[in-house]
C-alpha cells in the first residue's frame, strides 16, 4: 500500500531561517578565511548553495566560489563526476564547503568528493539542509539544518518553485 501523502515539515521561512543559522556556523568556523568554495551537488543542493551564498555574503567578507558538481545520481560509479569550472589552481589552501538537499545515506555526497580527493585543498566541510541519519557511507554533515528520523521507506523532497523553498515528508 503506496501512501502519497505530503507533510511540510519546512516552510519557506523554517528554511531561511536553517540557511541563515548554517551561514552563522559556516563563518564562526572559518572566520580565518579570505575566500570559501562552496560546491553544490545539481540541482536542489546547488540551489541550497546559493541560497548560502546569499547568506554569508551578508553577514562575512568572505570572497565566495560557487561551483556545481554534476553526477548521475542513480550511477555514480559508471559516470563521470564534473565541476562546471576548472578549479585545480582556484582550489589549492581553500576550505571546500559540500552542499546537498538532503543527506540519506552518504552515497551522493561520497562520490561527489571525487574531483577534490586530487587537490590540494584545505579542509571540506559538509552541509545539508536536511541530514536523515541514515547513512551508510562513512559521511557526516559538518553543518545541518534539520535532523529529522524517519523510517527508510519514508522520503524526503525538497521543492523550489518561484523561489519558494518547502521541504516536504512523502
């Protein structure tokens, strides 16, 4: 029996409000820093990476890069993992902020550390929006903004639409 029900668990404003608390840790932990690399898995955690961007733009004068990791979700391993810009020099000595949607068992935010394991970086950081606790993969979130428990047949959905941001229980 298929329960299509959706439960808001995050309006809008419950999401601004996590973006805005992330951006506040993500600066007391690096305050050191001239420039962070924020790196967004497409497309919902590229999305939340922007929005992050905004935030620290406002309260920090850190110099942002913001890149998109692409990846086949589905076939991580049988695809090839990109960044929309080449980053070798931009990356060396900086700190590496991961940003996803929603982390369920690691396995995106594992595959999708691929391009920078080769790199000189600093540190990489991990954040996302809502961290389910149910990994599998030896990954954790530097930053969350919600902890929610669910059973593993429950699903969590990060909707977008003009701008507005829902995070849904499905």
């Amino acid at each position: 029996m298929m329960n299509n029900q959706k439960d808001l668990i995050l309006n809008d404003g419950q999401v601004r409000q996590k973006i805005k608390r992330i951006a506040f840790q993500i600066l007391e932990n690096n305050y050191n820093e001239k420039e962070l690399v924020l790196a967004g898995v497409w497309q919902l955690g590229y999305k939340v990476a922007e929005l992050l961007k905004v935030e620290l733009e406002k309260i920090s004068k850190f110099s942002i890069l913001l890149l998109r990791i692409d990846l086949d979700k589905e076939l991580p391993t049988q695809s090839d993992i990109k960044l929309d810009k080449k980053v070798e020099e931009l990356l060396y000595d900086k700190v590496v902020i991961m940003v996803d949607d929603v982390l369920n068992t690691g396995r995106t935010m594992a595959y999708s550390l691929k391009p920078f394991l080769s790199l000189k970086v600093k540190k990489i950081e991990t954040t996302s929006l809502v961290n389910r606790s149910h990994t599998v993969f030896p990954i954790s979130c530097t930053y969350t903004g919600y902890e929610l428990s669910t059973t593993i047949n429950n699903h969590v959905e990060v909707e977008i639409i003009n701008n507005n941001v829902n995070v849904f229980l499905v």
